[in-house]
C-alpha cells in the first residue's frame, strides 16, 4: 500500500510552516516532473535511493538491499548484527548509511489498526485529525506511541480510505532490539505485504520524500548551468573589452604616426582635410538643417565626389547661394538654374551647386585657397 505524506506524530504535534513548507516542496517537485521530458526523468532516476529490509530468520538477520542495478541479499547471525554490522555491510556495497534508507520488518501483531474516511481537501489537516483520533477514540497517550497513516484504497467523491497504524514505542523498540537496533538506528517500520514484500507504515525519516536524487540531480545540474552561464559572460565581456582596448591602441599608434609625419615635413593640413573629406551624407544634411531658414524646403539633393546639389523652393532663393557659401563645410555656391517662381508653391524654385571644402582640399593639398 502507498504511505500517505504522514510522518511520526512526536509529542508537541508538527509545526505548521514546516508542514507547509514540505507541502510545497512535494508541489513543484512534482510540477517539475510533469514538465521534464520522461528520457530525462529514466536519466536522473538512474540512482534511486537504496532501500534496505532487514528482519530475523530464525538464528540470523537478513538483509536485502533494493535498488536500480537488482537485489543484494545477505544473513548476519544473530549475535554478531547490530548498527556497526549493517554499516559495515552497506559499506561492503558501496553505500553509506546516509544514502540508504533502513525498514525493519516487525509482526503486524504489534499494531492496533484502525480505519478511517478522509477527505482528499483535509489532508493538510491530517495529522491534527489523527492525533484527535488518539484522544478521544484511543486508551493512548501520544507521548507513549508511535502511530501513522497509510492509503488503504481507492478515492471515491474526494473521500480516501485510510488505515490508521498505531504502535506502543516500548513494543516496538523490544522488537528492535531483537534485531540489534533501535529506533535511532532506522527510517521507518515496516510490516509484510501481500506479495511478500514490505510495506513501511510508519516513518522517522522520509528521505526519499524530502531529498529524491533525481530532484538533487536536477538542482545540481542548474547550479552547474548558472555558473556555466556567469562565467561565458565574463569572458564574453573580457573579449569584447579586450577588442575595444586594440581598437583605442591602433588609434593612437595612428595618431602618433600622424604627428611624426607633421614633424618630418608632411603638410598636417593636408591630413586634416583628408578626414574632413570623408564627411558623409548625414553630415551634409546635418550642415543643410542648420544653415537654411525656416521657409526653404529640397526636393532633391545629391551628392557625388565631393559635389552636392540641391534643389527646392525658398521665399528668398537668390539669399541661399551667400548663406551657403559662408558655411565652413561648403564653397564655390553657384546657381545651376535660373531662378523661377512657382505659382502652386508660391515660392522661387532654385537649383544650386557646390562642393565640400574637405574634398577640394583632398584633391589639392598644396594649391592656393579658393582654387578648384
């Protein structure tokens, strides 16, 4: 039968943010399942957490450990098991006693069982229900046994048909003693099933609940993702300043070849208008936007080796070839066309030519201002 999210009712009952708190846990673990691929849960699921039965055959204790790669079983004598014994058996299979989890088989004689009705929306409430169980139905006192809860059936309209298994704490540790443990000693008690395995009633320690290693596999492969992740982006960043830091290096080893060129009789002028020269478009129309009045507006404008020209409309057309050529960025402004009003515009059409003083100087670094 299925255990039921019930662990031992100590005295004191449980607190309530730590119920809470494994309830949603055991959510988004098993929200986490539903969206994991199934390939990928068969690969975190490759080392479940060995589960250990041990229980007396006549002179001996048996021990059989259940696990992913089959069965290992194996008898102590009587005399000679105990915690040491198992660990060291454990130990022999390559399992600590912190990875296994220890159920003991006791006789089903030492429980008093009782069945309950629960529903499915009160099982966050179970273990208050169980202990007033105790109370009021039971000759017990909570500080005197042990006691769980198990799923004995099926859910039918909510309801969930359970046993309730309550053991006095000095019967069961006489039955642990037999066997050379006590209660410190193990996870869980177990009785016999139907089909001859075991089946854990009441628990101690629910790793397998709290701490599945598909779940650590998970949390470990994320941890492993994130630091994968931090450290491609600082070397993504290291490499992008690194590239940054040769493009500012090729610049001044430029700068400082420019100036010994000044000094060894190249014209820095020369150089000056060499990179004026390689203004583009957006720097003329920037140039343009800013030295045309308010009432001109082009049509047209191109530019090609260092000559623009620009047609439009303008209130004062025979005005723009001087505010033009005033510019530092222009010379040589010429009309193209003759000026000619325009009766749908209401404004003159101009057409006018010039050229970019950086690349008149390109062409002739060496001859007189003003020459073309």
């Amino acid at each position: 039968m299925p255990v039921a999210d019930v662990s031992v009712a100590r005295a004191g009952g449980f607190h309530v943010l730590t119920a809470w708190g494994k309830s949603f846990a055991q959510w988004w673990l098993s929200g986490l399942r539903g969206a994991v691929p199934p390939h990928w849960l068969e690969w975190a699921d490759g080392e479940g957490t060995p589960t250990v039965t041990v229980w007396r055959d006549g002179d001996c204790v048996a021990c059989r450990m259940a696990s992913p790669t089959g069965p290992v079983e194996t008898r102590i004598p009587l005399q000679h098991f105990g915690a040491a014994a198992l660990e060291k058996w454990l130990a022999e299979q390559g399992v600590t006693r912190q990875q296994a989890i220890v159920e003991p088989l006791v006789s089903r004689d030492l429980f008093f069982l009782r069945e309950l009705n629960v529903p499915r929306a009160a099982f966050g409430a179970l273990p208050n229900i169980l202990e007033q169980e105790i109370l009021r139905r039971t000759p017990f006192q909570l500080s005197e046994i042990w006691h769980a809860a198990t799923i004995a059936g099926e859910e039918a309209n909510g309801v969930v048909a359970m046993c309730h298994w309550i053991v006095r704490r000095d019967r069961a540790e006489a039955a642990l003693s037999e066997l050379g443990l006590t209660s410190r000693d193990v996870d869980c008690l177990a009785v016999g099933g139907a089909d001859g395995g075991s089946v854990p009633v009441i628990t101690f320690r629910a790793k397998s609940e709290e701490d599945p290693p598909w779940a650590l596999r998970a949390v470990r492969l994320l941890a492993a993702a994130a630091l994968g992740t931090v450290l491609l982006g600082l070397i993504v960043f290291e490499w992008s300043q690194a590239s940054v830091a040769g493009q500012i290096e090729t610049a001044l080893v430029e700068a400082r070849r420019g100036a010994q060129s000044g000094r060894d009789g190249i014209d820095p002028a020369a150089r000056l208008f060499a990179m004026k020269a390689e203004v583009g478009v957006l720097g003329v129309w920037d140039e343009l936007s800013r030295i045309l009045p308010d009432h001109t507006f082009l049509t047209e404008t191109r530019l090609a080796d260092g000559k623009v020209t620009l047609s439009g409309f303008s209130a004062d057309a025979a005005r723009l070839v001087r505010i033009i050529d005033q510019s530092p960025m222009f010379s040589g402004a010429t009309l193209a066309a003759a000026i000619t009003p325009d009766a749908n515009e209401r404004k003159d059409r101009f057409s006018i030519t010039f050229k970019l003083r950086g690349a008149r100087a390109v062409r002739s670094p060496g001859s007189p201002r003003g020459s073309s």
